[in-house]
C-alpha cells in the first residue's frame, strides 16, 4: 500500500500526516465529539472511546447537527483537532470550521474529498500523508511538514452582483468583507457560481461550548459586524432568566449569557428557540431563508416549503450580515428531489412515538440522500408528528429534508417528489425493523424512571396543551422530575392559557432559553440515574451528553414514569405484532 497515492478534490488545500481513523458511518461533531478532548462521545458510532485529536479522520460525512462546525472549530483553537479530514461526500458543516479558523485565526487543517473507490481504499491503511489534492497510505507515520493553504476565492469565478462587489472591497466594513470571502469559499465548495438574497435567518450556533466561540463572536462585533436581514437565535445553554436560582456555575452562565449579548448586539432577536418556524411569522413556501438547527432546516424545506442550506454554525451568521447565500442544494429545484423512497406496512392506531422513531430508523438508511416517505396517505399526520419526524431524521442524516406523500407540500404525488424521469430506490420498512430501532434507543437497565425530559426540539403550544392535559389532576411522585423546554413566545400563550400553572401544579418544571442538548448537571440532578424522553433526537444524544441510561416512549408513557416512578418497557400496542 506504500506506493498507492489516492486523488481526490482538495476543499481546504494543504500538508499533513498521522494515523488513519476510518470509519463508514457519518459522525456528528456536536454530541459527537467533546469539543474540550476531540474524543468521540457518540454511543452509537463504531469509533466511539477514540479520539480524533492528530489523526487523519475519514468520514463519508458528517451528520445531524448544524454545529459541527462550531465544535471542529474549538477543536482548531484548543490543539485537539484532527491532522486532517477526509470525507466520501461533499461535506459542507466541518469544513466550515475549518474556514472559519482559518480565515479569522489563521489556524487550519487539509480537507479533501475522495470517491468512494478512493475512500474505501484508505480503510485499509494504519497511516496517510496528504499533499494538495492527494493522499497516500503508508505503513509507518511519515515525516513532513503540516500546514494549510488559506482559500482565496477569484471573484472572476463567479456571477456576482454589485452588492457582492461592494462586500469584497471593504464598502460595508471588515466584518462585512471577512464574510463575503467566506460565503463565496462556501460557494466553490457546494459548486455554486452565484448567490442569491435570503429574506431572513437563524443562527444555531449562539451557545456556548467553549472559549473559542465567544471570541469568534467579539471579534466580529468588534469589527463592526451587523445583519441585513430579520435574524433570531436558536436556544443557549442555559436559562437566562434561571440559571442563578437553579446553581448553574457562574462561569458558564455569565459566558452564555456575554456570547448571546454578543450576537443581539450584531441585531439578533433573543428569540433562543430551536424551533424558529413556532415564531410569528413563519417562512413561506418559496421564500428564501438562512436557518442553521437540524430539526429547523428539515422543517422549513420539508414542511413549510421554504427554502435553506443545512447552514453551518457561523455560515449562518455571515450569511446574515451580506444578505447573500450560494445558490446550491436546497435553493434549487433539482436538489429537493427524492432519490429514495421508503414504503411503510400496513398500521392502524399509531401513538406520538410511532413519528421520531420513523424519522430515526429513516435517516439512518437514507444518510445523504432525500427520502419519499409513502404509506401515511390515510393518516392524520400533524405539523407536531412532522416535527418530531424530522428532529430525529435530521439526527441519523445529513439530508436538508424529506417528503411525506400526500402530506408535505411538494409530495402531493410520488412523480413530483421524485420530479419528471427521476428514479428513487424503494427499500420497505417492517415493523421488526422499527422493533430493532426501538430497542436501540432503550438503553436503560430496568423499569426506574428519575427524570422525564421533554422539548426537544421545544414544545409547540399544542404539545404543552396535550402535556397538560395528561397532567391535569395528578401528581408526579416524589423523587421524580419532570421538566420541558419550550421557547418564550410559547411559553407567554401557554402560561396565558393556564397551561403553565396545571404543568406546575403536577410538580413539573418549564425552561425557557436552553434546550436538552445543552443541559448538564445540576439542572439534570446528581442522584438522576434513568431519564425517559419521547424525543428521537434526544434518546440519541442524551446518553453521552449526561452518561445516564435512557428510556423512548410515549409522551402518555412518559407522564405515567412520572406519576409512579417506573415506565412501561413493553413494545407500543402498534409494534406488537413485529
């Protein structure tokens, strides 16, 4: 293997060496990765235990969360980042770090991309010297220098308009010239030879994870940086009206809240939801936006019929301050196309679980590719089931959205979400197989419940209707928690419709600001041992984000756990016959 050298495309040009970690399964850096060590935290990814610090990571992408970015990019900062990365499809998210750090920083690492020929190769070598747009297997660990070429897109290379001009030569400031450069070094990355006009945005990446992206967000307010466009915020790390009262250490609570002030500063609104498209007013079908959140993404493009990349962490903001984005993937119509379709089996009664379980077991298959859901024809699906679909889907996958048939938007038929002479492949889901996917994410040994975490993605004001609901009447029992996040617009029609008081007067909590991606110790007691949550998304990460054992159920189910301490772990009534 010594004297094969592999080509490939080189995203961020550069030199490196180091041992080979492959891997065939996507990784998402946020809930993946500790962004302080560059260990693999993900509990269900084979290279889980091992560290990505020095070596040469090969990924065929990444997936789920917006905010690999964010974390590549501390890893950048703090000396625990890759040797460098090598991807089997286009991988926009972590390269972005890259660019970021690079550009702002002057840090950065190589980035290629291989075919799959290529990528499948390098799982075979222990170690791998990059140069340029090559990589070659080596059985020792070669010498050589390490280093990176900072991109320096040629506006020639582009169809730009006057205001993209304007950017580049400094009209509208450092900051505003520092992210025109980025914007278009994304283009070339995703084959974009022009930028469009979005008409609003959402940045994720507003929470704090580490020294690095408080500095990122000063250095571009210090330069002066402002959005063009109406921009909110995704949740924070922790409650800025509670943290105080709740314990939370002071040092990460005054970080949070100096990195929020931050990007309110640039004209941001204190929205701190992930569920933007619960905000007054709502993208519309067509309308161009900038959203970075997983589960917000997917949304928009799948069930609004907005359109949006899967921004990066920090892409989202630079977006916001020029008002311009490459036109590429899900702002053209060909890139919203289904290339997979996946046909269910007959079901009748379906509960709240049956959707976050779906969009789970579906991402994982589909990875890349957008799928064509067929089978729910005859239910009554609901923007709260697309929801909790799409959190989950857009965990497993790295897809910007997805179609139900009859139901989304641009699915009224198969042919138009799979688009005139376009095939998909058909895989058939059973009922064993989403048997399997449920006892995957059961990992908790035993009945015992201490914690029921619901909200994520933050609760819609009909979901707090139907928690209430549930909890009208009883009591959680002691030794129990129950606690949901909702954003704060939410949280004022809930609490204005008494909602709020019944959920209390069971004994449960409401958070505001944060989401249970960014919740620790002690909002999540110490003595907590077992957690059940009816989010796919959660169920996924929780285990490595708390290191606690995790029940998925119901919400019905998961008010029961409440109520006597213990949850139901029999296969939902419509699993049964699996």
């Amino acid at each position: 293997m010594a004297a094969t050298i592999l080509s490939g495309t080189a995203l961020v040009a550069g030199q490196a060496s180091g041992a080979v970690l492959h891997a065939h399964t996507g990784l998402s850096f946020m809930g993946g990765v500790d962004a302080r060590s560059g260990r693999v935290i993900d509990t269900h990814h084979p290279l889980c235990g091992q560290s990505v610090a020095g070596k040469i990571l090969a990924l065929p992408s990444g997936r789920g969360s917006c905010s690999g970015s964010l974390v590549i990019f501390e890893l950048l900062m703090n000396g625990h980042a890759p040797a460098a990365l090598v991807f089997r499809h286009r991988e926009t998210i972590l390269t972005l770090g890259v660019l970021i750090a690079a550009e702002l920083f002057q840090r950065g690492i190589p980035v290629l991309q291989l075919d799959e020929t290529a990528f499948a190769a390098l799982s075979e070598a222990r170690f791998a010297r990059i140069e340029g747009d090559t990589i070659q297997p080596t059985e020792t660990l070669a010498d050589g220098p390490h280093g990176f070429v900072l991109p320096n897109p040629d506006p020639a290379d582009f169809t730009l308009g006057e205001i993209d001009h304007r950017f580049l030569a400094g009209e509208f400031g450092e900051a505003g010239r520092i992210a025109m450069r980025i914007v278009l070094q994304t283009a070339r990355i995703e084959g974009a030879s022009e930028l469009v006009d979005i008409e609003m945005a959402h940045l994720d990446g507003v929470f704090y994870q580490g020294p690095a992206g408080l500095k990122f967000a000063r250095r571009l307010c210090d330069l002066g940086a402002e959005v063009r466009v109406p921009t909110t915020m995704n949740a924070i790390c922790v409650d800025r009206r509670q943290w105080r009262a709740q314990g939370v250490p002071e040092g990460l609570g005054t970080a949070s809240d100096a990195l929020a002030e931050a990007y309110v500063e640039m004209g941001a609104k204190p929205s701190y939801t992930c569920a933007p498209y619960l905000l007054d007013p709502a993208p519309k079908a067509g309308q161009k936006i900038a959203w970075g959140e997983s589960n917000a993404v997917v949304f928009a493009n799948s069930v609004l019929g907005a359109r949006t990349l899967k921004y990066p962490d920090y892409l989202d903001i630079l977006v916001a301050i020029t008002g311009r984005a490459p036109a590429a993937d899900c702002y053209l119509n060909a890139r919203r196309r289904a290339t997979i379709r996946f046909d269910l089996p007959p079901s009748g009664d379906l509960d709240d679980l049956f959707f976050p379980l779906l969009g789970y077991h579906i991402g994982k298959i589909a990875t890349n590719e957008i799928p064509l859901i067929c089978g729910l024809e005859g239910h009554a699906v609901s923007h709260d089931d697309l929801k909790a679909f799409g959190a989950a889907f857009a965990t497993t996958s790295a897809a910007a959205m997805f179609h139900v048939l009859g139901i989304t938007p641009e699915a009224m038929t198969a042919e138009a979400a799979i688009g005139e002479g376009g095939e998909a492949r058909v895989v058939q889901i059973t009922l064993a197989d989403l048997a399997e996917t449920w006892a995957e994410l059961n990992i908790a040994q035993g009945e015992g419940v201490d914690l029921v975490s619901l909200g994520n993605p933050h609760f819609s004001l009909t979901e707090i209707e139907a928690l209430a609901g549930l909890c009208d009447g009883r009591q959680k029992a002691t030794g129990v928690e129950l606690i949901v996040t909702c954003g704060r617009d939410v949280f004022a029609k809930a609490q204005a419709a008494g909602l709020i008081d019944t959920i209390r007067g069971f004994g449960g909590q409401v958070l505001n600001d944060t989401c249970w991606c960014f919740i620790g110790e002690p909002v999540v007691p110490q003595w907590v041992r077992t957690i059940a949550t009816n989010s796919g998304k959660y169920a996924h990460y929780g285990p490595a984000a708390v290191e606690r054992g995790f029940h998925f159920a119901s919400l019905a189910r998961c008010v029961d756990a409440a109520c006597t301490g213990r949850i139901d772990r029999t296969l939902p009534g419509w699993l049964r016959q699996a």
